[in-house]
C-alpha cells in the first residue's frame, strides 16, 4: 500500500504535527484556530502534540481559542502580531513584534509557554536571532501539503502518505477559512501512520 521502503514502516520515528492559524488564501474573518482542529487534537490527544502558530490579531479577537489550546496542553508558538513578512523590518521591530504578539497570548494565558517561533511565508530576515534572545526556537517545516488551497481531503491524505519523512515537521493550516479538509485529513492519517509504527512528538529543540 506504501511505495515507502519496509524499514521506515517497522521503526517508530518521530513526527511532529504543526497546525497554525490562520489563512493565506482567504481573509482570516473568523480568524485564529478552530475549535474543530483543537477538538481534532486533542482525539488524538496522547499520541500527537500539534503546535498552534498565532497571530497577534487572531488572539486579540479569539483569547477563548487560545485558552482552550493551552488548557489542553498544546504547545503555542509565537507567528507574529500581523502575519507581515519581517525580512524587511530591523532587529528592534521585530522584537517589538514578537514581545507584543507573546504579550497578547499571556493576556489570555497567563505565564503561557511559548517555546517556538515561525516567520510569517518563511521569511526569515533576521527574526532567527531576535526569537532566540527573547527564548523561541525558530520553527521551520519540511512537508507542506498546500491545504490552504484545499484540493479534498483525499489528496491531502495521499500528500501526508507520500511527504512524511522521520524527523519531518509538517505544516498544515487552521483558521483563516474552512478547514473542514485537514481536520479529516488529520483525523484519517494520523491512526494509519501510528498502524505503520510513526510516532509524533514536538519539534527538536536545538541547543
Ligand atoms: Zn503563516
């Protein structure tokens, strides 16, 4: 049923699972995460460990998504207040950036850990450093399945079967639109890799 070689289906790799907010196609009108991916999660709730990437905005509008998300014990990453593209901005606007984009979050969550930070579209600058003195690891991704163009739920399956790789972190999109097709998409790959012997967990730390 795989193409993938037999040894990867018997070894229980590390996978980490990364849902975010909000939208690059659609306008986020509703904004923020989901109650649905949340509810997804937590389903799967001891085997998967999803890090929810928020934008400042979002969690201004929506601090109830963010309190559920973190009383569940998912982990939170800082993914700026504006979801703008920091490579142009200097090192103190991006620290102003990001101090108010956490800022918000421990308004809702108070004392929240948040040990990541993702560059809006990738685009890193010089974001890596500033995150890291203000105590986030930079979070980059290897498998995207461009579900922010939702092609159904049986393609974005067969991409998750065909781009998993160990070690991988993968980005799926929440918020920002309907999103109905990755929560099934979730929903539907995540007992089948367990059945294959893959594990998920966070993203490494490094150093
Ligand atoms: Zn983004």
């Amino acid at each position: 049923m795989s193409h993938r070689p037999k040894w990867w289906r018997r070894l229980a790799v590390p996978v980490s699972v990364l849902l975010l907010s909000g939208g690059l196609a659609a306008p986020a009108r509703a904004g923020g995460p989901t109650p649905t991916v949340v509810d997804t999660a937590r389903g799967h709730g001891d085997v998967v460990s999803p890090v929810f990437c928020l934008w400042g905005d979002h969690v201004r509008e929506h601090p109830e998504v963010v309190r559920r998300i973190a009383a569940e014990g998912q982990v939170l990453c800082n993914h700026s207040m504006h979801h703008d593209d920091l490579s142009v901005l200097t090192p103190e606007q991006i620290r102003a950036d990001l101090v108010e984009t956490s800022a918000l979050i421990r308004r809702a969550v108070p004392h929240a850990r948040i040990p990541y930070f993702r560059a809006p579209y990738g685009s890193w600058g010089q974001t890596p450093q500033v995150a890291v003195e203000l105590g986030m690891q930079p979070l980059g991704w290897r498998l995207a399945i461009t579900d922010w163009e939702p092609p159904g739920t049986d393609v974005l399956v067969q991409r998750l079967r065909d781009g998993i790789t160990p070690g991988a972190v993968v980005l799926l999109h929440d918020g920002g639109g309907d999103r109905s097709q990755t929560v099934e998409a979730v929903d539907r790959i995540i007992p089948e890799l367990r059945a294959q012997g893959w594990r998920f967990t966070l993203p490494r730390r490094r150093g």
